[in-house]
C-alpha cells in the first residue's frame, strides 16, 4: 500500500493557538470554494466544522444548506493531537485517517505535522487517492492553515 502523506510546517504561533485555530476556525481557514462535497459540484460551501471531542462530526454546511459528513474525531487532546476518521465525499466504511500533531518549538513558533494514512480502504484506487491529497494538503493545509494561524497569532 502507499506510504503516508506527511506534510510538516511551521507556524508563527503558540501551541495553543495553532490547535484552536485548526479545529475551531476551520470555516476561516479551509478552501471551501476548492475542497469541499459543494465545491465538486461547483458550488461554494458554507462553513466547515470539527466538533471539538472524541467522537465529535466533520461536516460541511452546503451552499444550499445540506449537511455533508466529512468524518469523526477519534482522539482528541487538546493543544497536542487530532485524529480524524475522514471521508469527505465518501461513505464512512472508506474513512482514511489524518493525524495532526502540534509541538512548541519556542514562544511563538510551532511545528505542526500532518500525516494522512489508511490508503487501502481506496482498494484499487489507493494510489490516486493518496496522490490526489498528496497535492491538496499543499493548498489546504501548507498554505491555507498556515497563512491563517500565522496571522491570527
């Protein structure tokens, strides 16, 4: 099976902060016109949220108000670790797993890692499937995330 995407930045805010602004400002960061169930459609979603415990919902409000299911919460510590059960777009039995880990670097410096694993429940389309998030981590979380929590800091 593919290797994990990993992608790793640094950004020019606490700890804390680089947490809080991932999983509660993600409508302020996420690309919703770009990556999103309405953007497949050519629409513009409305909000994207991560409900903030273990078990919590991923989900998008569309552009004309449907709820779409992205995935779940399966660990939550806060400031530290988030990992997702993700499946935006796709029913949940073919949830991929994205890991996000927060470390302090110094007082205002964090380093923020990224790794998107579980490629083979893609069965046959696993390597597309990892090549495709491969390229969108680079716009959603490269630069998206980390633009907004390096100026939110």
């Amino acid at each position: 099976m593919p290797d994990p995407v990993i992608k790793t930045i640094e950004v020019a805010c606490t700890q804390d902060q680089a947490f809080s602004t991932f999983v509660n400002k993600a409508s302020s960061w996420w690309p919703l016109d770009k990556n999103s169930v309405s953007a497949m459609n050519g629409e513009v979603a409305k909000t994207v949220t991560i409900e903030a415990k273990e078990g919590g919902a991923i989900y998008e409000i569309g552009h004309d108000d449907t709820r779409h299911e992205w995935g779940s919460v399966t660990t939550y510590q806060p400031s530290e670790r988030l990992v997702l059960n993700w499946h935006i777009g796709l029913p949940p039995q073919k949830a991929s797993t994205v890991e996000v880990v927060f470390t302090q670097l110094d007082n205002n410096r964090t380093q923020v890692v990224l790794t998107h694993s579980d490629w083979e429940v893609f069965g046959e389309k696993a390597n597309d499937m990892r090549e495709g998030y491969n390229k969108g981590w680079v716009g959603v979380f490269e630069q998206a995330y980390a633009s907004l929590c390096s100026t939110n800091a």
